[in-house]
C-alpha cells in the first residue's frame, strides 16, 4: 500500500508556484523540498530555515537545495529503492522470462501501437494541467458537454463557462479541430529513441542521449527533469550526476514516458526492453523515476504476446524492484481490480493513497494507467478515456494506455475511425529534422529495427 508519509512542513505562501521550472530557484526549493520528504527525508529544518530566507533570493535557496543532499533519511523508511542497473537486477526475485510467440503480425501491432500513443496523446492534451483539471472537474466539464465517460477527443463547449480553460493547444486537439497530431514531447521521445536506436543499437549509453538531447531539442521544449538534466548537460555535468544536481524532478513522469520505443523493439522480451531503457532514463531520472520507464518499457514489450491487458500488467510488474514505492502501488491498483470494484471507486482509492504526490509524478499517474487498462480490456478508446479523466498528467497518461491498447488491439483496424482518421498519418515534432513525420513510416522503421534486432549500427535518419 501507500507510504505513510504524514503532513509535510508548510512552506510559506512565497513558495506557492504554478510553474514547474528548475531554471526559477524559488521552484527548485519548493519542490526539492517535497521530493525529499517523500522520500523518507527529514525537511523540518529546511523548511524553517526557508521561510526566514526570502523567497528571491535565488543564491540563498540554491544553496539550500544543495544541501539537502546531506540529508539523512529517516529511521522508519520502509523502502528499498536500488540505484543501479545492477542493483535493480539484483533485486528482483527473478525477470521475466522472453516469450516466443508467432510475429506475423508485428507490423500491424507496431502501427497500431504508433497510431494509438498519437491519439491518446492528443486526446489528453487539451486537459494536460493537473492544478486547475483535476479528475472531478474533468468528470463536470465532460457531464455538461454530454461527453462522459469519455471515448473520443475532447468537445469544446459554446460558449465556455468560466471556471474551465482548455490549454492553449485546444484549437488543433479538440473533437472537430484535429487535423494532424498536434507537436507532444509524448511523440517527440519515441521518435527520438527510435533515431539513437538506429543509431547505436545495444551500445546506447546516457551519453548518447543528453547529446542528441542539446542537438534536437530546444532547451524550453523539455520540461521538469529533462529540462534540469539538459542544463546539467550545458554545465558539463556528466551522468548520472546530471539526474541529481539541482533536479527534484528525478522522480517524476519524463522517463516514463520515454519508455515505448524500447518496448517496441523487444516484442515478448520485458526485460530485454526495460535493462535498454535504463541508458535512456539514467540521464535525468533515479529510483522510482527510473522504475517507471523500466515498467513502461516491460509493459510495452509484455502487451506483443498477451492475451489481456491483466496479463501485461502482471508481468511488468517483474523489473520492478519489489520494495519500492512503485511497486506497492502497481500492487495496490492490482488489488482493487481483483477485488472487483468499479473503475470510479479504484480511482477514488488511488487519489487518496497517491493525490500527495505532484500531478507529473511516475508513482501516482503508473497508478491510473494500470487502472485505464485494467477495468476496460479490448475498450481502446475507453481504457484511454479513462486514462484522461484520471486527471494527473492526461496526456501522458492518454499516450501510454494508447500504445499498450493498440498492441493488444493487434492492428490499426481495431482502433476507432473516428479517434485515428484526423490524423491523417502525420505528426508535428519540436525535433530538429523530424517535423511533420509520417506515423506509418516511423511504425515501418521500428519494425525494421523490431524485426531485424538491434545489434547492427544502421544510418541515422534525419
């Protein structure tokens, strides 16, 4: 179950923040300071020692931050929380063990997986801002739109009453408006993972990856950890350094959501796809940071030869250190569904045991996906749906239910028209020389790599 974690000590008001950005110190402390706590630490004279700082005095509260990597965590902590590929692996009872199943039809499933990351990508982005959409104000504004449960994209209410605002993006990700998949950093990590793995097949290192980061990407279209670890980077720290300094992000959804692509190139091989996926997450990410894209990834390659969405479920759970917070609560949402409650009741539960973490954070939104997906087997758009009105991080959430869901769909066939059609095979990306892709030819060029393993170093493309 849940942590007991108790009430954190109360910053002041000055510390109150909207934004979640490791270039304002203000936000660093703030989140630093949670980051801590929930990880067992004792903040108490931090926090003291904060509110008598001033809150724009950046050089004072970087300083605090830097030193609360000194702190010593509490007695009573009840996790084990490995650090290391080794570690991890050394962790567990044993892994998953690679299954042999037919792959006629990898193609079709590799489409589907493609088509169904972009549409449940965009349907959560019109909602993607935990602070103001929260799982009960999606569930009013969808009532009054007549729209709930959800299983299409977003309708936009004419007029719009004040008390919901739809992100900027609503225009090109609204039911009636998608024409092409709107730019995601959810689209742009698949498409960059797949790119550093036709470039360095098995030999990828964090290396790799923060130098195609500072490359492709603009600084201001990385968010949370990866921004942190991008500055890191132009600072010259190297990993895993670049995932701690100054970044209390390292625990939150960005790995997580980076996961897919090594999933997909290890169809039926968990573990294969989540010991890759470690090179990727390690720049940015520690621990439960680290777990979720390790998860996400064995979720992914555990969908190829499963015969339900519980099956997958299950057996993801296995490169998942069995101790850490992660896994308890993969465990807990486990639980509720074999005690047969109802979706809105599973969530309801999941809030409470997890609604302390940030709406970006792996632990609480890992929780929803694994509830989108179990309580509505062979429903795409309704495991999706669900994933959105979870709340949290919508369309992160949206896009990772949406590419397990078009595995185990097994063809683009068995994704609904009216959610791929708008599409129009097409994707937007911030990615240097990967705007406007074709998502069939992204899918063709991870089948190739799927297919043809990942041992040969081939062309970069782009």
């Amino acid at each position: 179950m849940s942590p007991d974690v108790g009430p954190m000590p109360a910053l002041v008001d000055a510390y109150r923040h909207s934004t979640i950005d490791p270039l304002r110190p203000r936000d660093l402390l703030a989140d630093e300071v949670s980051q801590r706590w929930e990880s067992g630490y004792d903040v108490t004279a931090v926090v003291a020692e904060a509110n008598a700082t001033d809150a724009d005095d950046g050089p004072a509260l970087l300083e605090l931050v830097d030193r609360m990597a000194d702190l010593e965590r509490r007695d009573d902590w009840a996790f084990e929380e490995p650090e290391t590929l080794a570690d991890i692996r050394a962790s567990l009872p044993a892994v998953p063990t690679p299954t042999s199943g037919s792959r006629a039809g990898l193609a079709d499933q590799l489409h589907a997986a493609w088509l169904g990351r972009v549409v449940g990508c965009n349907v959560g982005k019109p909602l993607e801002w935990g602070w103001h959409w929260t799982a009960a104000h999606i569930r009013d504004y969808l009532e009054r739109a007549g729209a709930y449960p959800l299983d299409d994209y977003v309708p936009v209410l004419d007029p719009m009453p004040a008390a919901f605002v739809l992100r900027e993006n609503w225009p090109e990700t609204t039911r009636g408006n998608v024409n092409g998949s709107a730019r995601d950093d959810d689209i742009d990590y698949p498409i960059l993972a797949l790119h550093l793995l036709e470039t360095y097949g098995r030999s990828l290192r964090p290396e790799h990856v923060g130098e195609a980061w500072t490359t492709l990407f603009p600084l201001r279209q990385v968010y949370t950890a990866e921004r942190a670890a991008y500055v890191n980077l132009t600072l010259g720290l190297e990993p895993p350094r670049t995932a701690t300094f100054r970044n209390p992000y390292r625990e939150w959804i960005g790995a997580q959501i980076r996961g897919d692509m090594f999933g997909y190139v290890h169809p039926g091989d968990p573990w294969a796809a989540a010991e890759l996926s470690y090179a990727d997450a390690s720049l940015s990410h520690t621990t439960n940071g680290v777990y979720g894209e390790m998860w996400a990834a064995a979720l992914v390659a555990a969908a190829f030869d499963a015969s339900s969405a519980l099956e997958a479920v299950t057996v993801s759970l296995g490169v998942v250190p069995p101790r850490s917070r992660l896994a308890a609560a993969l465990r807990h949402v486990l639980e509720l569904h074999a005690d047969g409650v109802t979706w809105e009741q599973a969530l309801t539960e999941i809030q409470r045991a997890y609604g302390h973490h940030s709406w970006v954070h792996t632990i609480n939104n890992a929780a929803a996906v694994v509830a989108g997906l179990l309580w509505h087997e062979d429903q795409f758009a309704a495991a999706v749906g669900a994933a959105v009105m979870s709340g949290w991080d919508t369309d992160c959430n949206g896009a990772t239910v949406g590419s397990v869901a078009g595995i185990l769909a097994g063809d683009p066939a068995g994704l609904p028209t009216r959610l791929v059609e708008p599409l129009h095979d097409r994707t937007r990306s911030a990615l240097f020389g990967f705007d406007n892709s074709s998502i069939s030819d992204l899918a063709a060029r991870t089948h190739a790599l799927a297919a043809g393993g990942l041992a040969r170093v081939v062309p970069a493309r782009g």
